[in-house]
C-alpha cells in the first residue's frame, strides 16, 4: 500500500513514497529542482541507501517525473522493483477555491475545477495541475487524489472570510480570504489533541505555522474559524520575503512614486519585503538572528521585533475572536526549530494564561513536546509538520472509499 506524494512547483517536483501498510514508513523522498533549465538537479534519498545524485536537462514535468518513477525503481537506489507497487498518487494543490471543502480524488470535472482556481492560485495552481496531467499520462491506471492547502479553512465563517470591499466582486469573482497551509494546520492540531488526550470537539486552539511562508490559525471544536493568510499568501504574518498585512493605499502610493507596473509592485509584496525587506541581509531567520544577536545590526534587531510582534498579534486577536485559549501550537522550520522565537513570542502571554517553561524550551528542535508549565492554563506545544504524511492518508482514504464505496 505504496502512497507516492507530489508537490509541483513551477520549476521544482518534491516527492515521497511512503508504505502506508508498514507504519507510514518512508521509503523515499527527493527533490527535482531546475525544470526547464539547464543542469536541472534530481536529489534522491532512499531510505538505508545512499543518497543519488543527477544532473541533466529537464524540460517539463512530465520528463521530471519520469525521471522520479526511474530513480524509484532502479536496481541500486530504488525501493520498489515494479511500478504496480504504488497503489495511488496524492497531489498537493494550493487552491481548491469555494469549490473543496476536502481532499477529491481526481476526475475530469474534478481537474476542470482546480484549473478554474488557476486564476486565483496563477503560481502555484498551474504547476500542480501539470503534475497531475503528467501522471495521468505516465500511469492512467493508478488512482490520484488532490489534497487542497485552501480546504481545511473552508470552514470559516463569512464575517471571517470577507472582505469589506462591493459584495458583487465576491459574487462574480470569488474574491475573499481562503487561507492556506491547511493540512499542516489540521495535522498538527490533531497530533496534539491526541499527545494530550484532549476532545478535539470542546477545544480552542492557535496553530502558528512559521517558516519561509508563515501562517496563524483559529481552530474551534476541531474547524477553522480564521487564518492569518487570505485570498492568496501575501496576507498576514510577515513571512521570509513576503509583506504580510499591508496598507493597500501605500501600495498605490509606492506604485505611482516608483512608476512600479503590477509586475513590478507584486513582486515587491512577495519577493523584496518581509524579514529580508526589513533587514536588508537576508530571508532566512537564521542569518537574521546572527546579524542582530552578535553583530548587533539594527535593522536585523526590527526586524525580529517586528516579527514577533505580529505573531503575537495574531494569537491575542484569534483568542479574542474565540473567546478563550485552551492550546497553542507551534509548527513549521522556525516554529520547530526556533527556540528564541517562540520565547519571544509567548513572553507577555501570561494574562491569557501562558506559563511558559523556558527550561523545556531551551535548545527544543523539530520534537513533538510541551513546553508550558503544568501548572499553566493554556498548554503550549512544538508538534512537527507532516503534510506529506496527511496527503498519503487522505489519498488511501479516498482510494479505498472508492474501491468500497458503502464502507
């Protein structure tokens, strides 16, 4: 019961194949980066082998994935000996719009539909639909499901989700807030519920996805009430390179001073701005933390108090909007990893009823622990993302309700 677990970006394929009949063992995981350039890079790491390396021109997708179904059935560094091992495929998609509320497995209308959301995902959603096509071609007999980052948050409510501009653009063009990183927000909210043996049902919890992209969740009785993110991933936190919440009209003012086109001014929001806008030095938080801890940099210092800031922020508006906190979680390569962020972060929670424990904290990477006090009111957790591991169970889920449809 082999899953293989795609994730297309517009130059890049990452994938995993995972046993899901043995523990969700991972058999294999790679990345094939520099589609459609030349010396494009496969990286493929079976498990209890050697790590494979090629180089060579890859002009597409379909050529990519190829190579990825070779390298998983080659003599020396594959793990299956026959492609019929793999039972099905589970595609991640960014945008599933209005139309998913959950993982689908793919049909005609189904693939019609995610490219209907191409013009609210313009780049992502196209990547992930190539590697959908080119499987379909590759292996039209294997079984394929989309699992959509927007899905999970379906469940918001409409004073949550709209936006206050003329109603008839909703109406005409779907334009509202969708949020994203939604099965990492669910895994992670579920792997604590269960560590805790918590009811998912009479629970309110934060979720605070952090990394290059960077979200916050609100997740009462087990939904998604609220997410930092909106109609795409620009909103909210201030991210690696991304802006986050920013003031549209000095958008416009920018666009008319610099004579910035839309080209010119998305790529400003989404590639000069966040941490690394701020700092000046870098999008990755590591070198951030260097720069203003040792070197004592200002810039670098803002733009870590500016950070955390805006986390907070977020924490304290979503407990209001909740009424209450019983779990906050952090997730995601600053949020796992990151021991002085998420002090940092909770510092001044305590009126909520954070007790933090610094001790556990301390030194804390990519571990599922509590690092709240026991005597504090809201529990405090670091639980490591899977979301490769949510799209394999949902596509075996799928997969066998199709093949037993009244189980």
């Amino acid at each position: 019961m082999k899953i293989l677990v795609l994730n297309c970006g517009s130059s890049s394929i990452k994938y995993q194949l995972i046993d899901m009949a043995n523990n969700a063992d991972l058999l294999a995981k790679g990345l094939l980066d520099r589609i459609g350039l030349k010396d494009s890079e496969l990286k493929h790491q079976p498990k209890a082998k050697e790590t494979y390396k090629l180089i060579q021109d890859v002009p597409d997708h379909e050529t990519g994935i190829n190579l990825i179904l070779k390298a998983l059935l080659d003599v020396n560094h594959g793990v299956i000996k026959v492609i019929e091992e793999i039972i099905a495929v589970g595609h991640r998609v960014a945008h599933g719009g209005e139309n998913f509320s959950a993982s689908a497995l793919i049909t005609e209308a189904v693939t019609k539909d995610i490219e209907k959301c191409i013009e609210l995902a313009p780049l992502h959603n196209p990547a992930n639909l190539k590697g959908i096509l080119s499987m379909q071609r590759l292996l039209p007999n294997i079984p394929q499901v989309a699992v959509f980052d927007t899905a999970f948050h379906q469940t918001m409510p409409d004073y949550a989700y709209m936006y206050a501009i003329p109603y008839s653009l909703y109406e005409e063009n779907k334009i509202r807030r969708y949020g994203f990183h939604g099965t990492s927000h669910k895994y992670v909210y579920e792997q604590a519920c269960d560590a805790l043996f918590l009811k998912k049902d009479g629970i309110k919890a934060i979720t605070c996805h952090l990394g290059n992209g960077a979200s916050v969740t609100a997740i009462k009785n087990g939904k998604s009430v609220d997410s930092s993110m909106g109609m795409t991933p620009v909103e909210g936190l201030i991210m690696g390179t991304r802006s986050g919440d920013f003031d549209l009209g000095a958008l416009l003012y920018i666009m008319k001073k610099k004579n910035l086109n839309l080209e010119q001014a998305n790529d400003l929001i989404n590639k000069k701005s966040g941490v690394l806008g701020i700092s000046g030095i870098s999008y990755d938080m590591r070198d951030i933390e260097v720069a203003a801890w040792d070197k004592k940099e200002k810039r670098a210092e803002l733009a870590l108090q500016m950070y955390y800031y805006r986390v907070k922020k977020y924490i304290g508006a979503y407990a209001a909007a909740m009424g209450g906190l019983d779990l906050l979680i952090f997730t995601g390569g600053i949020g796992e990893n990151g021991g002085e962020t998420r002090e940092h972060i909770c510092e001044g929670l305590e009126f909520m009823g954070v007790s933090f424990d610094k001790e556990k904290n301390h030194g804390l990477r990519s571990k599922l622990e509590l690092i709240s006090k026991p005597d504090s009111k809201v529990k405090v957790m670091v639980v490591p993302t899977n979301e490769e591991l949510v799209i394999a169970q949902d596509t075996l889920r799928i997969v066998n309700q199709k093949k037993n449809p009244c189980s």
